[in-house]
C-alpha cells in the first residue's frame, strides 16, 4: 500500500528543520514541494537531496484552487504503491491547504498518511510581536478574509500574501471589519536575514514597496464592545424553574394567574420614572421583561409561540410601520408618522375591527381605557373643536352629581360620578395628558407628603388622635413647603 509523509520546510532558512524532518530527508525520499520558492530550498540543494516542484501548476491553472486540486491529485498518484513525502513551506499543520486535501484524497484512496511537525511562521511572529496566541487569534488566508465574522473578537492573522494584487483584495475585504487606517503590522522574510516587520495603516497595505509569498500581516484585535445583547440567559432560567424538579410556583402559573402581576410591574416601571430613578427604573424594567418571557415560556410548552417569535414579530411590525425610515416613504411630521401607522394598521388587519371603538383592551384601568376610547371616537369627528365646551361640560356634570348625592340612589351617584371622571378625562385629553399617568403621580405625591406629616406625628411622641384636623391640615401645608 503506497504511503503520504507531509513534511515542513519551517518559516525561513534550512536551519530551522526540525531533526527528524532532517532525518528523513538524508533517506534521499521521493521528495515532491508545493513550491520552491522558499529559502530552506537552497539547503536541499548544498546536501545533494533530489526534489519535484509543482511551480509550474502556478503557471498552468488560473486559480489557487486549481493549483491545488492539480498538486493533490498527482500527489496521490504517485502514491499509489510507492512512499512519497511532499513538503510545504513553514508548518503543514499551519494554512496549508493542499495538506487537508491530501489527507482527504489519501483516505479515500485508501493510502497510508502522516505529517512530520514542523517550525511554524507563527512561532516567529509570536516571537518578534510579543505575541500570546492563549489571548485568541485567528488565522486564515488572504483569499478568505471576505468570509471573516464582522464581529470578529480576536486578533488576526492573514497569510499567503502573495502579491500586491492579493494584498489589495485582502485590503478591501478588511476594510469591511475594520476603520481605514486601523494600524495593521506587515511581516516579511521572518527568520531571515531581510527580515522585515512595519506597521502601516491599513489603506496603505497594498502600497509596500516589497510583497512576495513570504508575507503576513497581523491586525491587533479590536477594542472590545459591550457584550451583545442576549436574552438567552433569562430565557434559560425561565425554562430551568418550569422544567420538572424546578420551582413549584412557578410550574403552577398560567396566563390568566399571572395577568395581576404584568399589570403590577408596569405600575412599578411608572413609579421609577416618576422618581427619575435610574437604578429602580433598570431593576422594574427586568421585572417587567421576567413577565414577559414567563408568558413567552408558558406558550412555547404549549405549542403556540416562542420568545423569538415574540422577538421576530415585533421587530417585523416596527420595520413595516415605519417606512419613512426603512423604506422610501417621506413624512412631514409626527403628526403623519402616527396617520401613517393607522393606515398600516387596517391593511395588515382588514375587516378585524369593523366599529370604532374596536381594540381598545376592556381590561385597561379605567382612566387609560376612558382616554383611548375617546381618542378613538374623535378620529371619526365625534369631539369638540376647542376646550371651552369640555370645560362646561364638566360643570354641567358636577351639578348632575351634587344634585343626585342630595337624594339619588347610590347607583345614581355612582353612575354620575363616573360621568365627571369621563369628562376630566376628556379634558385630560386636550392638554395632551395622560390621565393615568397625572393620577398616578399624585399618588405619589400624596404619600411623599403623607410620610413626611406621619414623621411629624411620630416625631413629637404622640398619636394621630391627639392632632384636629385643623393642626394635621397645618402640617400637611408645611410638607407642601418642603417639597417645594
């Protein structure tokens, strides 16, 4: 059976072959090189040991792959029942790939094959870069650096830099990923007595005065970005506490037990920015998101949907509806950005909502409902033209409560109570308020205040009860003041 032995010729002079390649070679094997073209030839020749070059393959075809499937397939050949060693330049196991064809065309041929190790130009580089290869690095040839990641995370290495046509198409691939003039180090004749190593800007790689096949480059890793955005690790936990020997709780929710809890959390992300609270706001954001990828997950085992489809559905719903920016659509306003959308709206849901008021949520709190539905019916021309109706119209709506709480049922009163909430909310609206938002934040304002007169009680060592409502409306006015 015929035996492949690949063998390497080390980064520079004859020197640097390593012992048991040196061995080999004073066998007087059948000797066949990818190329001649390297320094370490010339100790073959002082020695008197016979070789093949495949060159002229580089002549004869138009491309590199060419070259190789041609190198490969007479390699195998002349294997057929024969020990044959081919060598390449530097190291076999280090961007050479007629090695990995060879290996592959040899076991399918069913022929013997090895490979020697040998000195790498790496080892050199490494050496006159100061370079730790544990800190990450990438090494590809310069006819692959167009199919680099863009977000490549470590340092790199190009090699087979051959001339300064293929140093122009590795400089424009590279111009991709990196800035024009990101400093890239050229290295040349490494372990040579030329040896040459520059750092030149990257727009000035093809312009050397001297590339050959001897030259690398090297481009130091980038600065690193802030870690990509992920949801997978909650994702992950959230599987984990449903998954069988996780949380309890957890696996006793559905959809309908953990509605009161989103609505909570909301109300929460409210108060956060009302207190213009940074770290609150980013925590309650999460808990917020923690609801999200629970329903998410809860679908998901049911066969419905998956967070990426949560994910893929909006993004696709934000790309379609704003046209003006991912399309070629112009818009004069904010104003147009908004009819736009409503437009967008009814054509990708068609005859969905056939009323007016269709789509506004019945499980809204109920000042946020009464705004939507009336921000609904003024669309279609159903509102006043100016505040000064609405205003009046609160009155008459006061009037009708004063006169059903001297003597209406509490259905009544109840009813017309609603009727003047509807209407400040109607006023709400005018002024570009949300009456949600205005409400909550006099929540808030009323325990501020509130804390601040229970501190007072507390503070003079007596309780509520010894305080009139006179002396406890002083201090409340006092709290006013503070906060002020």
């Amino acid at each position: 059976m015929g035996e492949i032995v690949v063998i390497g010729l080390g980064p520079g002079d004859f020197g640097l072959v390593t012992g048991q390649t040196l061995a080999l070679l004073e066998t007087r094997p059948a000797l066949y090189l990818r190329t001649a073209r390297h320094p370490a030839v010339a100790g073959l020749v002082e020695r008197g040991i016979p070789f093949t070059s495949y060159d002229c393959l580089y002549e004869k075809h138009a491309t590199f792959d060419e070259v190789y499937a041609a190198i490969t397939a007479d390699v195998v050949a002349r294997a057929g029942d024969a020990r044959v060693v081919y060598a390449v330049p530097g190291s076999p196991a280090v961007a050479e790939r007629t090695v990995s064809l060879i290996r592959e065309a040899a076991g399918a041929a069913g022929l013997g094959f090895s490979v020697l190790p040998a000195m790498s130009f790496l080892d050199l580089l490494y050496a006159r870069l100061g370079l730790d290869p544990v800190a990450g690095l990438t090494v590809t040839d310069a006819a692959d650096v167009a199919a680099l990641p863009p977000e490549l995370g470590t340092a790199l290495v190009v090699t087979q830099v051959y001339n300064a046509r293929v140093a122009s198409d590795a400089k424009l691939a590279l111009m991709e990923l990196y800035p024009d003039d990101f400093p890239v180090t050229v290295a040349r004749n490494l372990g040579l007595a030329d040896e040459e190593v520059r750092t030149v800007p990257l727009y000035e790689l093809d312009r050397l005065p001297a590339i050959d096949h001897l030259t690398s480059v090297y481009v130091a890793p980038r600065p690193r970005r802030a870690a990509a955005f992920s949801l997978d690790p909650l994702v992950e936990v959230m599987a984990r506490l449903r998954s069988p020997g996780g949380c309890v709780w957890d696996l006793e929710q559905s959809h309908p037990s953990l509605r009161r809890y989103i609505v909570e959390e909301v109300y929460e992300v409210l108060e956060a920015i009302d207190l213009a609270d940074a770290d609150k706001l980013c925590e309650e954001l999460g808990d917020l998101l923690l609801q999200i990828v629970f329903h998410a997950r809860i679908a998901e085992e049911c066969g419905d949907f998956s967070m990426q489809d949560v994910v893929d559905t909006v993004t696709d719903k934000m790309v379609r509806r704003h046209p003006h920016v991912f399309g070629d659509i112009s818009v004069r306003d904010a104003a147009e950005v908004i009819v736009n959308w409503e437009k967008i709206k009814r054509r990708e849901h068609p005859g969905e909502r056939p009323g007016v008021l269709d789509g506004v949520p019945k499980g809204l709190p109920s000042l946020m409902r009464a705004f939507k539905l009336q921000a609904k019916a003024a669309k279609v021309g159903f509102d006043w033209n100016s505040v000064a109706p609405v205003w009046d119209k609160i009155y008459e709506e006061l009037d009708e409560l004063r006169r059903a709480a001297d003597g209406g049922a509490r259905e009544e009163v109840e009813g017309e109570l609603g009727d003047v909430l509807f209407s400040v909310v109607n006023l709400a609206r005018f002024f570009d308020i949300e009456p949600e938002t205005a409400l909550n934040v006099t929540n808030n304002k009323f325990v501020r205040r509130f804390a601040r007169v229970e501190a007072e009680v507390k503070g003079r060592g007596l309780k509520w009860k010894d305080f009139t409502l006179e002396q406890l409306d002083e201090l409340w006015n006092e709290a006013k003041k503070l906060e002020k």
